[in-house]
C-alpha cells in the first residue's frame, strides 16, 4: 500500500511476470485509446527471455477491438500471442494469422462483454486495464476509452491497474458506463437520444481481486490519417448528393438521424464532405470512435454530439481536446461497447451506417474483412451491428485498388460480413448505386453501371448475360475467376491494358 494509492505498487516486468504460459489475458483499449501499455511492452519482453531459454511462451489475448503498439504488434513480434479476439489491425500477428500460428476468433464487438460473462473464452486469469484513477472501494476511473474493460475488469480473476498520468482526470466527464443485465430478465436500455446519460462515471472491480497498480505516462500513439484524397473527395460527393436527394423526397427526417463512421480515410473524406456541405444540417453521431475529423467538425458546430466508446485521435487533436474541455466535454459521450454498438439502440435511433469495404459483389454482398476469401486483414469490427439495424445501411470503397489491378466490385465475393438483405447502399467513386427495393438482376445492373470502374465493366456485364438463370445468376466455374486471376497473375484482368492507378 501507498500514500497515493489503496493497492501495492508494482513495475511492469513484475505484473509480465504473474502472467504465465497458456493464460487468458484481457487488455484494455478500443484502438490504441486507453489501451494498456506497460505491462503489454515488458510482457513482449519477458516472451522473447522465455522462448531463448527454449520454453514455450504464449497467451490468449482479449480486448475491446485493436490496440496499440505494445499491445498486438509488440506481442505478435516476440510470438507471444497463441489466441487473439475479437478484433485486430496489426501487419506482425496478421501473418501469423493467415500461417494458422495463432487462433483469431473474429466477431461482432458488441457481443464481447456477454461471451466473456458467461465463459464462452474460459477463465480470464488477469486483467490489465487503464485509469487515471482507482478508489479503495473499487471505482476504476477509465481514460480515452471504455471498450470491454468494465467486463473485463468483473470477469477476471485477478486485476492490474496502470495508471497513466498522461491522460486528464477530467476524462471522466465524457463517460457513461452502463453495465447489461443478463438475460432473460434484461431490462430495456433507455437510451433515447445520442447524448442520453443513464450510468456512472467509473467502471466497478472487486479491490480483493486488485494485485497491484503500474505507472505509466505513455500517450496512446494514435496514427494520423493521410488527407482525404481525390477518391475519398468524390465517394463524399455522391453521399451528400444521395442525401440531398433522400431530405428533398422526405425519405430522411428533418431532424437528421444519427450518423455511424467507421475507422479509416475514405471514412474521415466523407465526414469531412459531409460538414463542409452548407445544406447537410448539423447533425449527432451514435457511432464506435471519434476521430480526428469531428474535431473540426465539432467546434465548427456542425457535428452537434456524438455517443462513442473510445477518443481515437492523434496527440495534437487530444491536446486540443483538453486545452477546450469544458466545450467538448458535454458534446462526447464514451460507453461501453456492449452500448455503443447496441443492436436495439442503433434500430430505435435510427443510425446511418458509413462503413468501408474491401470489395462487394454485384448483388450487394459485402467483404469487410479477407483477401481471396482466405487471408485475414483486419475482422468484421463493428459494422455488421450498424449495417443490420442501421435506418440506412451505406458501403464505400474506391472502385480499384493497387493500380487498377484489383476491382472492388466482383461477381462474387469469396467472403461475405454483410449481405444483400442488410446493405442497402454502396458507393465508390465512380458513382452510388441505391439497392432498395430493387431485384437481383436490377442491383447487379446499378451495381455495374455505376460502381464499377470502367475497365471492369464489360467483363461484368458479359458474366451476368452468360450466367446460368435462376432468382441470382451466377456461373459457378467463372464467379472466382477474378479472384484466382489475381493469385495466379497479380491482376484481376491480367491481359487489360487500360487498367487505372487508384488515386487515394
């Protein structure tokens, strides 16, 4: 025990080594905002001394999406990570992924905190989790993000608090951690609006389960975006075009729902696009994460509120954030996922749905997540929890990829995280197709003629006229053809001439 805290201090390498080989570790962090970042770095370290002295080291890892640096990638170098969920971005472990060297359990991000509740991932032996804060009585005070560590932190069998001294105590002010009852007597969410308060500020931990608090001064190292390039400037022109259209015809309410954005550039251009535009009215967001680009967007008073369950911005946007807390504080809301990203929020909110995909077939069907169908690049995230119960469902993605030599629009996507029955729009520079109402043949037609880069459509209009008829036209021996062109030539149209240079 300390002056300072209820809980014996410890160093990072003494909280690495309680963790031991085979154990269930769960880590803060939704992003690299507010994940764990001592105990993660020394823990790579303790790996690599394990594994020279020829003795197997390895442990299941859990967060609330992707972390940071220290977290999956500093893990995934020293082989230190056997299991991995429910979400990663990181280039080592995804190798390791697609060698089958580590098990990666990829799903929904709202659906964490109930699998853990009831054990489907076994025993979480330690949480490490960071605060700014923790009381005697057991109140954890939370930094830039809230993600699973409130179920983390209940769950486990033993806690580690670090305490990082860079983020600002009044953090607290923007959180709102509700915690789901179990079913079958779960009662309703009384969220009615985007900046609805309906919990506390500070997640709860047993203190006997406390084994020690670690300090730290580590900022969370958020990667900046690249500015929004030609490609990410046109698919915003079509969005805020196709929303013009759906307020003049009444099909969107006069107060603007809710919008959702994923993580990324083509996502940041759009959001972008979307505040410079005089006749878009100022508008909330529901969403997962606030990025860089609603920093602007919010002190110009055009992004109103936003209900998120992480801060993920660079040191210079949460620098600005602090110095103007007293703004921003009452405009973010930071909740749990299991809240943020809420099915029946999203649905009685009314959520606009922004998400990218890598590629999308020519009846709607959409691959967030592999390559080829096979190879892991980074998991469903959350989009498939706002595209199913979104009020509008909207895909982005430039229409090519690697100079031309990949399409984003393909007769069949080898995999599929969201399909026709949820997506309602998709969009790529070349133009939006709007796919309500419309029959199979009517969507690969709209799909075609106006998300399709030009070099690539021929060969799709000539795949759907020689398909075999049915309710869904597909020819079977030719509907991966694209794909295995890829593998086998490195172009999806290998004797094309004409391909163009992706301009993002």
């Amino acid at each position: 025990m300390t002056e300072r805290f209820p809980f014996p201090l410890m160093t990072a390498e003494e909280g690495a080594a309680i963790i031991q080989n085979g154990d269930t570790v769960a880590f803060s962090g939704f992003t690299p905002a507010g994940a764990a970042k001592a105990v993660p770095c020394a823990l790579a370290d303790r790996a690599r001394e394990e594994h020279a002295k020829d003795r197997e080291f390895r442990i299941r890892v859990l967060t609330g999406a992707s972390s940071g640096p220290c977290l999956d990638e500093g893990l995934a170098r020293a082989r230190a990570i056997s299991w991995r969920a429910p979400y990663q971005s990181s280039p080592t472990l995804r190798d390791q992924i697609n060698r089958q060297e580590v098990q990666y359990v990829d799903m929904h991000l709202s659906h964490v905190p109930q699998t853990v509740g009831y054990g489907f991932f076994g025993r979480i032996k330690l949480a490490v989790v960071e605060a700014s804060e923790i009381t005697a009585d057991g109140r954890v005070f939370l930094t830039t993000s809230i993600g699973a560590s409130p179920a983390y932190l209940r769950h486990a069998e033993k806690v580690i608090i670090e305490i990082n001294y860079n983020h600002l105590p009044r953090l607290r002010e923007m959180h709102d951690i509700y915690i789901v009852q179990p079913p079958p007597h779960r009662n309703p969410i009384r969220i009615f609006e985007t900046l609805s308060r309906i919990g506390v500020p500070y997640a709860m931990v047993d203190p006997k389960k406390v084994i020690g608090i670690v300090e730290t001064g580590e900022p969370d190292n958020v990667g900046a975006f690249a500015q929004p390039g030609e490609v990410s400037r046109r698919i915003a022109g079509h969005v805020v075009n196709f929303f013009l259209e759906e307020m003049k015809a009444g099909r969107i309410p006069s107060e603007f729902p809710p919008l959702q954005a994923g993580v990324g550039n083509v996502a940041n251009g759009v959001m972008a696009g979307l505040g410079e535009h005089p006749d878009i009215p100022p508008f909330y967001m529901y969403s997962e994460v606030f990025q860089d680009a609603m920093v602007d967007l919010m002190t110009e008073e055009k992004l109103l509120g936003v209900s998120a369950t992480s801060l993920t911005v660079t040191e210079e946007r949460l620098a600005e954030i602090k110095e103007n807390f007293d703004f921003f504080a009452p405009r973010i809301v930071l909740r749990p996922q299991e809240i943020s990203n809420n099915p029946g929020i999203i649905r009685r909110l009314g959520v606009i749905g922004l998400n990218t995909a890598l590629e999308f077939d020519i009846y709607g069907n959409v691959n967030s997540s592999h390559l080829y169908g096979t190879d892991i690049v980074n998991g469903v995230g959350g989009s498939g929890e706002f595209t199913r119960n979104g009020y509008l469902s909207i895909f982005m993605a430039p229409s090519t990829a690697k100079g031309g030599k990949v399409s984003a629009v393909v007769p069949m996507c080898p995999h599929i995280d969201n399909n026709e029955h949820s997506v309602q729009v998709v969009v790529t520079e070349e133009g939006l197709a709007d796919l309500r109402g419309l029959g199979p043949m009517q969507r690969a037609r709209a799909i075609i003629e106006n998300c399709a880069h030009p070099v690539y459509r021929d060969y799709l209009r000539k795949y759907v006229r020689d398909a075999r008829p049915g309710h869904i036209r597909h020819d079977l021996a030719r509907s991966f053809e694209l794909h295995r062109n890829l593998l086998e030539h490195g172009a999806m149209l290998p004797d094309s001439a004409a391909h163009q240079g992706s301009r993002d």
